[in-house]
C-alpha cells in the first residue's frame, strides 16, 4: 500500500457554482411540528435483513452493519434472534425467580430490581452462529447476510454477582439454569466462573428500557460469550451443581469435529473482525481516496489491534482504532486507502489483550474441520473488481 507523508488535496467536492448560493436564498416553508418519540429521516432506508427458519416467529434477522456508524448499534437495527417469537411482556406481572441451591430463594419484581445499584457498560452480543456460511463456499452476498448476527449497546442492569450474593450460592454449586418466559421457555447452563463478573440482569439498551426483541423487561447479559446464553424475557435462575444439557447447548450451538466428538460450551468468542466498508455488495464510484473501515471484537477484553492486508496476508498495515475502547465491546478501526482501479483483495485481522490474533479461515478449517456452522472467526476476504464492485470470496 502507498503511504502518504504529505496532506493530500481531497478534492471531494464539485466546484462552487452560482446556482448554489442562489439556493439557499430562496424561501422555505415550515417543517413539521414537534413529537414525542423521534422518528429517523424519511430518506434513511436502512432495516433489518430477515431470516425465518420454520415459521416467522422462529429465525433471525441481521444488523446492516455496512450502514451503521462508530460501535453502538441503533436499537431498531439490533439483530434479532429468537426461538419462539417475541413475548408481549407487562413489566408490572413479570418476575425473577432466584432458587436452587441458595440459602435464600428470591422472587423480585422488575420494579425491585431496577432499584437495586446498577451499571451502564457497552458490550457487544453476537450470536454463535454468526458467519456461520463462511466454513463452507456458498457465501451470503453482503456483510449484513454474512455478519450482522452481532450487534453492540450500552446495557444498563444490575450485576449478577449483587444478586448471587443476596441469595447466598451454597457451596458446590457451579451452574447456572437461565430460563425465558417465552413460548419454549428458552434454557441455558451457565457456569459460575469468574467471568460471570461482567454478567448483569439487563434492563436498559441505549438510554431506554430493553426493546421487546432484546428481552423487555429483563435479560441476562454475560458480555463476551455467545448470545445464546444471553437468556431473554429472564424469569428464572436455577442454581445447581450441574448442566442441564439443554437443546440449545448440545443439539444447537455445539460444534461436531472431525474426530465425532462435540466441542460444547464454547462460551467466549475468540477475537474476529469484518471490513464494512468496502464490503460485498458495494460498488466504489471509481479510483480515489477512500477510508476503509470495520468492526473488530473479543469475548476476552480488549482488542489491542486491527490489521488490514491488501496481499492475501503476506504484509498486515495496522489500522487505527476509534478511542476510548471497551472490552467485550465493537472496536472501529480506519485506515484511509487509495483504490487504483485495480482489482485487489482486502481484509482484517485483530489481535485481542491476551495476544490471540485471529486465525486464517484455513487454520480454522484445520483445527475443527467443517461439520461445523458455529463459532466461525476467521480472516475475511472481500475482492474489489477494476470497475469498484466488492464481492464476498473465502481467500485471497
Ligand atoms: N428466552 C430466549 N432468550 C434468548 C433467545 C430466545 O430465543 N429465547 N435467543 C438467544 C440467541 S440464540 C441469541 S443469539 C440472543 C439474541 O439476542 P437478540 O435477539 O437481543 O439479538 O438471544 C438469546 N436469548
Ligand atoms: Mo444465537
């Protein structure tokens, strides 16, 4: 890639012409009136992508991540996964019931919890199957299909740990039961490790209570580790000495290597990245100046770096990453970029705080094989064509 010392002309814009100034002097009428809940420009186009599996209630639907801007995503466009529909939940009715092997079983009302002392943290949620296409060589066309199973807000709850210590976990117990109110009553085991710290019973997203597709009035959220075990419409925790081995976490959500055994409770996501921009789908206008610029993330902290390869991954040219960083939160990376008008093959590569760099979608394929649709992290490829259009390839 050619770097450039001096400040180069940008040359972004068209030449002032007359008829600009003319314009802005002519008269405006009034726009419309005030609201109570804001609405986004009626030019702004941006949704959701949806996938059903069985019946509308049960698939998922994906984040365009090539439209969003800096980490957070806006609650509208969080991606969506559910099992069983979106509950229609009254605050007021809904309760967590706390029991199993704790000194003092618990039953609180939202109200209740949302008293008790709280934190505001960004993290991001992504789901376990995400980029789950990119084991195999039938790609999703674009980043949103291919990608936007993962999303990033600010969560405001109380942490578990508060609520564990209320209880009192009896010595011996090392799980977790989380279960929804929604129609398949979703469970998860979840061990009581000490990253369990970061976990917290959700109920703000982004400055309001919880959307009802994020899990309104109560979620569990446990940054860093798949979204699956981010259990929705939270009614119970069942502390006990042992998984479950819930459908959700040996039948789903588990991965089948080559040698026939099943590699579970594959809790944090490992270190992973995505160009947005230019990314599959796209079509740059032509030769110039451009930013490129993805989304890096890891289940374990902090990313430390973000790198981009222009030569198939011979030489890496670090990115910057937008600060302040949080962990277990999206990282934005940017490196502005020349397009030649030649074809090339673009991606990126993050390295997290515990010095795990993101491994080739070949070392991946080595080490677990391709039985499985789950927990892909791989380097990603896009390819830009000389005429500026970027499709989805598996290698450079
Ligand atoms: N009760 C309940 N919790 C649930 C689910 C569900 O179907 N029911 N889906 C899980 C899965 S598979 C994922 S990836 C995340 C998705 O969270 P989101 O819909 O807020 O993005 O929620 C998890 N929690
Ligand atoms: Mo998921």
């Amino acid at each position: 890639m050619k770097s450039t010392n001096r400040r180069e002309a940008l040359r972004i814009g068209a030449a002032l012409g007359g008829g600009l100034l003319a314009r802005a002097e002519e008269p405006r009428s009034l726009g419309t009136p005030l609201s109570g809940y804001g609405e986004r420009s009626r030019f702004v186009k941006s949704a959701r992508t949806t996938r059903v599996t069985k019946t509308p209630e049960a698939g998922s639907s994906a984040t365009p991540l090539a439209e969003t801007y800096g980490i957070i995503t806006p609650s509208s466009l969080h991606y969506e996964r559910h099992h069983a529909g979106i509950p229609d939940i009254d605050p007021a009715q809904h309760r967590l019931v706390i029991h199993g092997m704790v000194e003092r079983p618990l039953t609180l009302t939202v109200e209740e919890i949302r008293r008790l002392p709280s934190v505001s943290r960004i993290h991001f949620l992504e789901c376990g199957g995400n980029s789950g296409g990119e084991w195999q060589t039938k790609n999703q066309p674009d980043v949103q299909r291919s990608y936007g199973l993962a999303s990033c807000s600010e969560w405001t709850g109380v942490p578990l740990r508060l609520i564990l210590d209320e209880v009192g976990v009896k010595p011996g117990a090392k799980w977790i039961i989380a279960e929804g109110a929604d129609a398949c009553k979703m469970q998860r085991s979840v061990p009581i490790l000490p990253e369990l710290d970061h976990a917290m019973l959700a109920y703000g997203q982004n400055g309001e209570p919880l959307r009802p597709a994020q899990g309104f009035p109560l979620r569990l959220l446990t940054p860093g580790w798949e979204g699956n075990t981010q259990v929705k419409w939270l009614q119970r925790l069942y502390v006990t000495d042992q998984p479950h081995m819930t459908r959700d976490e040996t039948s789903k959500y588990s991965d089948l290597m080559p040698d026939g055994k099943a590699r579970i409770f594959s809790l944090p996501l490992e270190a992973k990245s995505v160009v947005t921009f230019p990314s599959g789908g796209q079509k740059l206008p032509g030769p110039g100046l451009y930013e490129i610029t993805g989304l890096a993330w890891t289940g374990k902290g902090l990313v430390t770096k973000a790198e981009l390869t222009f030569d198939g991954g011979a030489t890496w040219t670090e990115a910057r990453i937008d600060e302040p960083r949080f962990p277990r939160a999206f990282a934005r990376f940017r490196l502005p970029w020349r397009f030649e008008g030649k074809p090339v093959t673009i991606a990126s590569r993050a390295t997290d705080e515990t010095g795990y760099v993101q491994p080739t979608r070949e070392q991946l394929i080595a080490a677990r094989g391709m039985n499985s649709g789950y927990h892909f992290n791989g380097i990603k490829f896009w390819r830009i064509g000389a005429d500026g259009s970027v499709t989805n390839v598996e290698t450079a």
